[in-house]
C-alpha cells in the first residue's frame, strides 16, 4: 500500500503547479487519508481537499475505494472584509476492485479510468455541468 506523500498537479493554465499536502494518513479501513491544498484559502473551510477512504466489501471479493474531492468558491464579504466560502463543486468516485483480479489488468484498469478521468472531454464536462451531447 502507498505511503501518504503530497500531490503536485498542474492548475487550469496547463503551467502552474499546485501542491495538495499529505495531512492525516488512512488509520485503516474506513478512515480515509486527507490532503488540502494550504495554498488557498486562509482557513482550513476555505481550502481545497481530497479524501481517499478503503474497506473491503460484505464477503471480502473486493476492495471499495471512495474518493472525494470538494473546492471552495471564495469571496470577500464588502461589508467586513472578510473572505468566504460561497459555494463549493464536491464530487465522489466509488469502486470495486476485486480482490483476485490479476495485477496486470488491474494496474491497466487503474491507469486507463484515471486518464479518462483527467481528459480533456471528462475535464470539459465537468467544466459546464453537462454530458457530452
């Protein structure tokens, strides 16, 4: 199993790195490791995070992997000044992984759904809010 670590992906201009740090690692089943991004925000509430839980299913067949990931819209309130949370995208990835599928295929499947996950069409459909038509 990985070891927590930080995770550096490009932000939406294509060149610009952003760093979610490794804050609580998984204590086990059903406690998921959580990273934020402490580069936004100057408050925990207003930062960017990522959760990623395990378990094993009902007859211990498969490995369930959850993966959460909220994002703050921030504005500053003209009356205080202060800055906020005013809205926040949040979505879940849930999977099966069984548990005696072989390493290959296993490992392809992983690469090939997180990079259809990161491609462009999935990308832009997040961006819109809509399916591809």
């Amino acid at each position: 199993m990985p070891a927590l670590a930080d995770i550096t992906v490009k932000m939406a201009d294509g060149t610009t790195n952003i760093t979610y740090t490794g804050i609580v690692p998984s204590a086990g089943d059903k406690t998921p490791a959580v990273w934020r991004s402490n580069s936004v925000g100057g408050s925990i509430g207003q930062r960017p995070e990522l959760r990623v839980q395990s378990s094993s299913n009902g007859d211990n067949s498969a490995r369930r992997m959850v993966v959460s990931y909220s994002y703050p819209s921030l504005f500053t309130d003209s009356s205080t000044g202060r800055v906020a949370v005013d809205k926040r995208l949040n979505w879940t990835l849930s999977a099966s992984i069984p548990v005696e599928m072989k390493d290959a295929d296993l490992a392809e499947a992983a690469e090939q759904g997180m990079n259809l996950l990161a491609s462009t069409l999935v990308t832009d459909s997040f961006k819109s809010g809509y399916s591809p038509t």
